[in-house]
C-alpha cells in the first residue's frame, strides 16, 4: 500500500491540499468563507460524497476541497468509509491531504478513523507494476487526520492493517496467471506469513499426492505448473474458538478439456484465485488487529489446463476425506480442489468454516456484479456473515442449501458427479462442497461476481476488488462459536 497516515492536533503548514467537511444541512463551517447559498449557486449542496475545489485560505498555500458528508446523523461506518474514498478521490492530484473529516461523525473516534483509513487506501489502489507509465497513480500519498486522539491513532493502524491487507490481495489477483503461478504465490503467502505471525507449511504435489489429495491433483493434471496447498495457522494464546478457511486459488481457469472460450471474460481467469487471495490477506491482518480466534487457512492453488495429462470428462477423482466424483465437466474445477481443502480443514475439528471461492458463473447470473453469494449447513454461520457484510459494506446475499436438488449430483459409478445440469448452478455446487464438510457447521461464499469491477467507484477501482478480505477479517474477529443446529 502506498498511501501512509498520520494523527496530528492540528493541520500541517505542509499539507498541498485540506479537505474540508461540509455537511448537507446545518451552517457551513466558518473557514470556508462562503454562505450556504453561495455554495448552492456553485452547485455544491454537501450531499454525501461530493466534493468542491475553493481558493486558499489567505495566507495559506494549501489548496482547499470541500467534501460533502449529506447530514451528519447519518453517517454510519459505510457512509465514514466512503467520505474517505470521496475525499481522497477528490485530493488524489495533491500529494498531501490534511482533514478533519474522521472526526465529524457520531461514530466513536477508533472506528470513524478506521474505516476512513480503508476509504482513502483502496480508492487510492493502483496495479501498475507492468506499466511504463506510472501517471495513473494518484500523487497523494500522504494523509494526516486532524484530531488527536489515542483512539484515532488506534483506528488509524488498524485500518491500514486492514487496508494493507485488501491491496496486497487485489495486486495478487490482478497478477497475470504466468507472472504468479502457483509455486510464486505459495512464497509470496510464506513472506507473508513470516512478517504477520503465522505459522505456514507449504505442500507440494508429491506431498499432496500422499496426502489423498486426488481433487487438486486432478485439477492440476493438464498443467506444467505443479500445484500448491498453503496452511496458515494464527494461534494467539487463550483462544477457545477456532476457525477455518479454505480459498480457491485457481492461478488461471482455462476450462481444461472443457475448454472455455476465448471472450473477454477469459483474460478474468487470472482472478480465478481470488477467493486465496483474500483468504492470505485476511490472515495477514490478524496479528495487528490482535485477534483472539485461531484460524488455520488453506490456499488451494493450482491452475486449471487441457493437455495430454489433463484430467478427462468421466474421469474418476478420489478427494481427501475418501468420497469420489465423476468428472462432467473440467470448468468445474473449483469445487474439486475445495473438496480436498474443506476435507483437511474439517480434520481440525474447528467450531466453524467458511470457503471463499470465485466458483460459479450462475452466481453472478443470479445476483450480479456487487454481491457475493452466501449458502451453508448452519445458519448460525451464515448469520455471523451476514453481520460482517453490514459492517464491511462487502454485499452478501444467502442462497438456500436446498437438499433436493443433492440428486442431481448422483452419479453412475461414483459418489457423486462434479456438476449436477443447467439450473441452480450456486446451489449444486454447494450441495458438493457439503459433502466435505463431515457436519462442522459451514458456510460458502461464492465471489465470482464481485471479484472484478468494471470502473472506479468509491472505494473500488476497476480490475481485482479482493472482496471478501474485510469481511473475513471481521468475522473472525468476531467469531462465536454458532449456537444454531446444523441444518439436515
Ligand atoms: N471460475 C469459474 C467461475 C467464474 C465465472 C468466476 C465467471 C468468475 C466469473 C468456475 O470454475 C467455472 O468455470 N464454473 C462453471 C461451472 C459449470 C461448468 C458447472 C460455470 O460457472 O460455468
Ligand atoms: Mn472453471
Ligand atoms: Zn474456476
């Protein structure tokens, strides 16, 4: 992440730019030296999120940027977040911004600075590391929140924690699939894990043969590439809950020997390991936001290749926890490496896991670009999420789990086929995934919608949104163990 923060009492003489809060109702602070009706006639009405360039205060050189933050009773943590997207979007050309803005809410002062942090960072996140030409990143890179407070510093490092965590998962996603292969990114996430205080082991394909591990071997068979499983564990002392996660780390879905087409959408599959991708950032917040869960992840990363050695359509795969699948079709591929992944998880016999998967095009049919789907065998689980999701702004919308359409699944001559037809596509896949959850209380996210954005909006920017980084980390650091029966 490039952006820094500071806490300061009061404005730096230094500051190019100070973004000044102005509300929708109410006076307009004094400072700005124009009335109400004046800012109307200029077009500015201080609703939310808009913004209005003004002269410099006499005998200051610091240009000057009004921000809108609509009526100060509303502001919530979503709307703080998104002031802090708005303001750095509206000062990105300066290189420093000073501003009030964090503190003008109701929140208490740790969250206001925090989400304001994660704001500014991500709206301010660039992937140009295979650019000659650097100009479209932002000459603001510094940002100082006026205020002084214990609290605000204390949110500020927890935001950039946060938001550190997001940018290093979009620059992952973002990474052409032969610029990070599986073997770069298992380095990447041990650095990672070295810096964050996680425990990591890494398997390599012999390995993961021994281990049973025939769905992500399977997957990998048409590939030059070997595969990679990850496991990070965060093991603070005291814990009495624990958590796993399983990531699809796809490095790139070509389809395999069912092949995919070659439209637009396929230069995407680069992204097909988002869901790992937001799993390594999420663990590598935890040391810094002091998180008391014990989380153990799994990246499960390989990619997916037609080849001579390419797994077959009526091929059979055995999965670690020693079920079969019928392959009919190689493009459903992510389920196959999350079998092996929530089988070893499930051995841990944690309270609660949670996959994160870039798994189904019939997801984002059903729900679109801006919200990921949620589906499990245990409400309590979903519910936690679903909590996450109104704090973290990232949408979730729960599919059902429904039991019935498990028969399509049925398979011939193994436990079970890889793709159960045309409809409900979100729902056959997880009926799949549930087989290898061996009855620990269970929820899906399915990305594959949000996992790219088309423009630059608030505190996204087009390309990788690594949607789901905020909200794992929020749901670990919230986690209770689900008091709920599992669902039949
Ligand atoms: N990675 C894709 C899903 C995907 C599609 C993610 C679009 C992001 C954007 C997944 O591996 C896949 O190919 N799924 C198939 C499953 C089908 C063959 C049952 C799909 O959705 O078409
Ligand atoms: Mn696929
Ligand atoms: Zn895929």
């Amino acid at each position: 992440m490039r952006t820094s923060f500071t806490v300061s009492k009061s404005v730096p003489a230094a500051a190019s730019v100070i973004a000044i809060p102005v509300a929708s109702d109410g006076p307009v602070p004094k400072e700005v030296g124009l009335t109400r009706a004046q800012l109307t006639a200029m077009g500015f009405d201080g609703r939310c999120c808009t913004s209005l360039p003004i002269s410099p205060a006499k005998g200051s050189k610091s240009a000057r940027v009004l921000i809108g933050i609509g009526a100060v009773k509303d502001i919530n943590e979503s709307t703080m977040r998104n002031i802090g997207a708005a303001a750095a979007r509206a000062c990105a050309k300066h290189g420093s911004m000073a501003t009030t803005l964090a503190g003008v809410s109701r929140l208490n002062k740790r969250a206001a600075a925090k989400v304001f942090v994660e704001g500014a960072a991500l709206a301010l996140h660039r992937w140009v590391n295979l650019k000659n030409d650097k100009s479209s990143l932002p000459a603001l890179t510094k940002i100082t929140l006026v205020g002084d407070s214990a609290d605000a510093k204390a949110g500020v490092a927890e935001g950039v924690a946060v938001a550190t965590a997001v940018c290093t998962a979009r620059d992952h996603a973002n990474t052409p699939p032969s610029h990070l292969t599986a073997t770069k990114f298992a380095r990447e996430a041990v650095t990672i894990a070295k810096k964050s205080g996680l425990k990591v082991t890494v398997y390599d394909k012999k390995q993961l043969e021994a281990m049973g591990c025939g769905g992500i071997v399977g997957v990998n068979a048409g590939s030059v590439e070997p595969p990679r499983v990850v496991k990070l564990v965060w093991a603070p002392t005291g814990a009495t809950n624990k958590v796993v996660l399983v990531g699809k780390g796809v490095m790139y879905d070509s389809g395999g020997i069912s092949l995919k087409p070659s439209d637009a959408s396929h230069a995407s599959m680069k992204m097909d390991m988002s869901g790992a991708a937001a799993v390594l950032g999420a663990m590598s917040a935890l040391k810094a936001l002091k998180v008391k869960t014990h989380v153990t992840a799994y990246l499960m990363c390989t990619d997916n290749l037609p080849s001579g050695s390419a797994m077959k359509l009526g091929d059979v795969l055995t999965f670690r926890n020693g079920k079969t699948a019928e392959i009919h079709n190689t493009d459903a591929e992510g389920r196959l490496i999350l079998a092996d992944g929530l089988s070893l998880g499930a051995e841990g016999k944690p309270d609660a896991m949670v996959d994160i998967a870039t798994l189904t095009g019939a997801c984002m049919g059903a729900l679109g670009k801006k919200m990921a789907g949620v589906l499990g065998n245990n409400q309590g689980v979903v519910d936690q999420l679903l909590a996450s999701s109104g704090r973290t702004d990232e949408l979730l919308w729960q599919l059902p789990l429904f039991q019935d359409y498990r028969a399509l699944l049925d398979s011939n001559v193994a436990d079970m086929k890889n793709v159960g037809g045309p409809y409900g596509g979100a729902i056959t896949a997880s009926l799949f995934l549930n087989e290898f959850t061996n009855g620990v209380p269970w929820a899906h996210l399915d990305i594959a919608g949000p996992m790219e954005a088309d423009g630059d909006n608030g505190w996204l920017n087009r390309g990788a949104t690594a949607f789901g980084t905020r909200l794992l980390i929020d749901f670990v650091a919230n986690f209770k163990k689900p008091v709920k029966a599992p669902k039949k």
